[in-house]
C-alpha cells in the first residue's frame, strides 16, 4: 500500500500511525503541500480534490483521513494482535472520528491560522489593538469553543482509557493528531487531567513516537479543508 502524505500534516500522520499499530506496511510517497504538489496535474489524476492523505492499495484508490482509518481497520480485522471489527467497534469508532473532524479540530485550527495571519502581519498574539480587534475576537471565540469540546472528551476520558474502550483505536490517533496542535494554539490542558494522561498514553506508544516529523522541516501544517482531506 502507497500513502500520498506530507510529513508536517497531522492527519497524515495519524494514517501513519494507525498503519504501524495496526501491524500494516506503507510505502510513503511525500507531497509536499507548502510547494502545492498537491495541486500538480499528476497528482490530480489520484486525487481530484488535490488533498492529502490518499491511500493507494492496488486499484483502490482512498481518500479522506475517515475513509483511510476504517479501510485500514477493516484490513486488519481478524488478526491476532487486532481483533475483530466488529458492526458496534466500527460504529463506535465512525462516531469519534466525526466528532474529531467536526467538533474537536475546528476551533483549533481556527485558532492557529488566525495566529499565522497575525504572525504575518507583523501582530503577534492578542494585541487589543483596533487593527487586530477582529483577530482576536476569532481566537477568543476559538478557545471558548475549544474548552468546551475539550471538556467532552475529558469528562468521557475519566471513565474510559481511550476513546472507543479500554484499548487503543483508530479513532484515538485521529483524536491526537488535534491534540498535538493544542501547544501551537496555545491551548492550556492543565485542567483536563484525563486528556493529559490520554495524550501520554498515546505519546509513549512506538506507533505514535517513531511518525513524529523531523523538527528540522520547521513547517506546521492545520487542518484545513484546502490542503488536507477530512
């Protein structure tokens, strides 16, 4: 199986590491979204939206961080290590993996593109300012929705080890791909206790440690609906 990624994007890389827990092999095949060779006509023909990550197994072409996740649970349903995906697992794990795309990243990512705008007007962080009024409206708005998404998943946390149960899923490398953005919003988690504990879980995985970018790039990438697929 090929996966067209970049390796900045957080949605690729919780394909990356849902591939590796899951026990299942990926040729990597880098796109680089800051260049726009998501936009190039080669691409195109695999993906027409021009968005990443898109899998490629034989003739099957996927695309949709969603999509992505369940085919590749799907494909490892049954074996030892994984279990059976089971009718209640799949609609447990579909219900979270929509929640993250529509709930949990939103407010984040609005959160570090205002910021970027603002980076790059020479403002930034939240001046008070009449020029960046609007701006940090966005941002104060942003992070009022973020505490409230983030209270969800934290009270569900306190009973629950991840998102799906007591083991590890698809849903949850979704999940943690947001989470790993909420440092570069500025989001503080002290509050969330079971989302911290959640996310160290996480982090100490070999799925999860050995997909982190090379520091080195220097680029950070949001979900946004124009370089990256839901």
């Amino acid at each position: 199986m090929k996966l067209y990624s970049f390796q900045q994007s957080p949605k690729s890389r919780s394909v990356q590491a849902a591939a590796k827990h899951l026990g299942l092999s990926l040729d990597l095949a880098e796109v680089n979204l800051v260049a726009l060779e998501q936009k190039s006509a080669d691409f195109l023909q695999i993906n027409p939206n021009g968005i990443v990550p898109v899998l490629v197994d034989g003739e099957k072409v996927v695309w949709e961080t969603i999509a992505i996740l369940v085919y590749l649970a799907q494909k490892a349903s049954n074996t030892s290590a994984n279990g059976e995906l089971t009718n209640d697992r799949l609609v447990k794990n579909i219900q979270w993996l929509s929640w993250q795309i529509a709930e949990l990243s939103p407010p984040i990512d609005k959160i570090i593109e205002t910021m970027l705008v603002k980076v790059m007007h020479g403002n930034p962080g939240i001046s008070g300012s009449e020029e960046n009024s609007f701006e940090d409206e966005r941002i104060r708005e942003a992070r009022t929705s973020s505490e409230r998404v983030l209270g969800i998943l934290n009270t569900h946390l306190e009973k629950n080890d991840y998102v799906t149960g007591s083991a590890i899923d698809i849903a949850d490398f979704a999940i943690m791909s947001s989470l790993s953005n909420c440092d570069h919003a500025g989001i503080d988690l002290l509050s969330f206790s079971s989302i911290r504990a959640y996310r160290s879980r996480i982090r100490s995985l070999d799925a999860w440690a050995s997909t982190c970018p090379p520091v080195e790039v220097g680029v950070m990438i949001v979900e946004s609906d124009n370089l990256e697929g839901k």
